[in-house]
C-alpha cells in the first residue's frame, strides 16, 4: 500500500495541530513514549518532529510532508514547496511574531541601539539577515532555552516568539521591533510533490486543514421565518456567503441557513428572534470548504 509520511510538529504547536486534524477528519493518537503517533488513515505514517528539524527533513526527502513554522523554513533556508499557509498558533488563530525585547529599564529605544550589542535568540539566521539589511553590526548567539531569563545578566537584548506578548512582560521585557511574522506552513519536498498518488494526498489534506482552521471560529445558523420577515431577516443577517432560503410546505415561510462568525451570534440572536425567526438553532462546525 502506499503511504505518505506526515510530519507532526513536536512541542508547542503540537496539541493545537492534533485539534485541527480531528477537526479536518483525522485521529492521531500520541503515546508519551513514542516518536511514532498513529493515525486512522492507512495511507499515511506520522513521525514527531521538532518545529525547528522538521523543513531539513522534508527538504532531504526523509519524509514526504509537514508542517512547521515558516519561519523555520527561513531559518534552514531549505528548498520546500509550500503548499498551504494554515494560520494558526498555540493559542488563537493569529501568525505569531519574533520580536526584540530589551529590559524594561534598559537604555535600548530601538533597533539602531543594538549597534554592537550582544543578542540571544534560537533564530539566530533570520535575525543576522534582519539585521544586516539595517546595517547594523551586533553579536548573535545561538539560545539553547530560557532565552527570557537571559537579559541583561548575559545579553543586551533577545529575539523571541511572541504570540501574545504576556509572557515577555511578566519578564520585565518590552518589545523594540518585530523581526518577522510567521504562519505554520504545510510543506512538502519536490520530489513527493511531483508524484501523482503523493500530491493529491498533499493536496486533500491541504484542503482539509484549510477548512478546519476557517471553521474554527465560525457556527453554522438555521432558523424559520414567515414570509412577511424574510425580507428584514435577511438584512439582518451577514453570512460567509449568500444564506441558503428554503421556502417550507404550505406556504409557511421560509427555512434559512448559514455560517457566520461565533462571535457574532450572542449578538444577533436576540434580534434574529425580535424579528420573528422560530426554531433557531446554532450548530458547531469541523470543516468550511470556500
């Protein structure tokens, strides 16, 4: 039978990405003492791989596919066909950011302060690329860990990845400018990617990713209406896309349907219901194919 290998990205996006696979249709069950997940899909294997490893291994073949930050992509500098940017993180659905901080009390205003300063960060390539193009001559090492609790005692300042900033301020560090922004990036090698079996795999999943993350923060609606309030619930209501309007039996009204943003609902409701919408039914989603 033939198989895809999957790299799962070990670590901080690991729990999040679980979630949006069993959104996308796909179980992964993950053993403490195993680098091997399983997976309900006979044609594909799962590896654990580190975020950071994860475009190398791709890049050389070693497996098929995976997903990983883009910014580790940069980082490697590695020859990978991106096949779909999924913007989600560990927390919410928002690319994530590496930015420079500096202790509160530090005399650093900005990035031009760094001038000859000594600076740890793990994105020790793409911070000397960022640097160079301001043509500003600084000190990067590379941070094995603890890259917050190292400023000022060892560095002047640090390049760290941020999706909130919370956990820079509760270490008395402020944000002085944004190296780059990053998405996790579904990637594949040239070579799967140009075998037919291989790419429409890569491709399905792509697309079934994409709809899981698109559904994350959207409900479906439905609800009845009688024909003199369809005009005005329609005004009312904003969709994805254009409400799907079912006209019921014996000229009863209409049955209307859509998705709209979770964060909307507790909002319109409430008006749907003034309007004289009936039998008004909310409904979580897995997957939205656009």
């Amino acid at each position: 039978m033939k198989k895809l290998s999957f790299g799962l990205p070990k670590g901080s996006l690991q729990e999040a990405t679980i979630g949006m696979m069993k959104n996308a249709g796909y179980r992964v069950y993950v053993s403490s003492r195993s680098y091997y997940p399983s997976i309900d899909d006979d044609e594909m294997s799962v590896r654990l791989i580190r975020p950071q490893d994860m475009a190398r291994y791709v890049e050389k073949g070693i497996i098929d596919s995976g997903l990983t930050g883009q910014d580790w992509v940069e980082e490697a500098g590695a020859d990978v066909r991106c096949v779909e940017k999924l913007v989600y993180a560990k927390q919410q659905l928002t690319k994530v950011r590496w930015v420079f901080a500096v202790p509160e009390d530090s005399s650093i205003k900005s990035v031009e302060d760094l001038q000859g300063k000594r600076i740890s960060t793990e994105l020790v390539n793409v911070t000397k690329r960022y640097l160079e193009e301001k043509g500003i001559h600084a000190e990067v090492e590379f941070s094995h860990g603890a890259t917050e609790a190292k400023a000022p005692d060892l560095v002047d300042a640090i390049v760290e990845l941020t999706e909130t900033g919370s956990s820079l301020r509760a270490n008395n560090l402020r944000i002085i400018d944004t190296v780059t922004e990053s998405a996790t990036v579904f990637i594949s090698n040239h070579k799967s990617w140009e075998d037919p079996w291989k790419r429409q795999k890569i491709e399905n999943l792509a697309i079934l990713f994409q709809g899981a993350i698109i559904a994350r923060d959207k409900v479906g609606l439905k609800m009845n209406i009688s024909n003199e309030g369809l005009d005005a619930l329609l005004e009312k209501l904003p969709a994805l896309r254009t409400p799907t309007v079912s006209q019921l039996s014996g000229d009863a009204g209409y049955a209307i349907e859509t998705i709209l943003d979770e964060s909307v609902v507790r909002n319109i409701i409430p008006e749907l219901k003034r309007i004289g919408a009936e039998g008004i039914i909310e409904y979580p989603l897995n997957k939205v194919i656009l």
